[in-house]
C-alpha cells in the first residue's frame, strides 16, 4: 500500500475520531475554559488608559495651580497695569502726529499723473 492511499484511509478515520472525543466527551469545554484562563492574563483593561488620562489631567491642574500661586506671590503683578503710550517727543516734519493717523489721501494726485509716474521721478 502506498503512503497516499494509506493517508486518504486514516485521515477520515482520524478526523471523525477528534469530534467523537472533543463533543462526546467534553473535552471542549475543557479547551475553552483552559484558553479563557489563559487570556485572562492578557487583557487590556480601559480603566488604565482612563486612569492614565485623569493623572495628566491632574498633574496639568496642579501645574497651573502652582503658576498661578506663584504669578500672585511676585510683588509686581502685572508689569504694565496703570502705564500709558509714550509719544515720541522729536522735532521734525511729523512731530505731534499719533502714530496711528492716516495721513493724506494721494489718490487724486495719482488719477492726474494718469500712469505716468516713472517718468515724472
């Protein structure tokens, strides 16, 4: 007998062998009760990772806490409360003008030139 022919006889055999035991008997059972003791010890548990993220939460409200003891403690306080804009005392052509005027409107002088400043410089 050749080792194919042998293996096409034993394999059925073999096959219908394995249920008769693992279903019969209760042998499967046993399999998953042994794989589930075996997973317990893997588990990710979604309580760390929460534990986790309100330990940084926690550390970061502590952090501010102390910044914000700390900003009340100093003698200074706000470095500017109470100060006022200097403006700038210097003689020239736009002494005594804020620096936040806008000036002259040139656009009616531009629309004279009509382009032809270039030539006009």
């Amino acid at each position: 007998m050749k080792t194919d022919e042998f293996k096409k006889i034993l394999k059925p055999l073999i096959k219908q062998t394995i249920k008769e035991v693992i279903l019969e008997e209760g042998i499967l059972s046993n399999i998953v009760a042994e794989v589930a003791k075996g997973l317990q010890g893997n588990l990710v548990v979604e309580t760390k990772a929460a534990e986790a993220t309100q330990k940084q939460i926690s550390h970061e409200e502590q952090r501010q806490e102390r910044i914000r003891r700390l900003n009340e403690a100093s003698k200074f306080g706000d470095a500017f409360d109470g100060t006022q804009e200097l403006r700038e005392q210097s003689q020239g052509p736009m002494s005594g003008v804020r620096p936040g005027d806008q000036g002259v409107d040139i656009s009616a002088i531009q629309k004279i030139a009509n382009g032809k400043w270039k030539r006009l410089i």
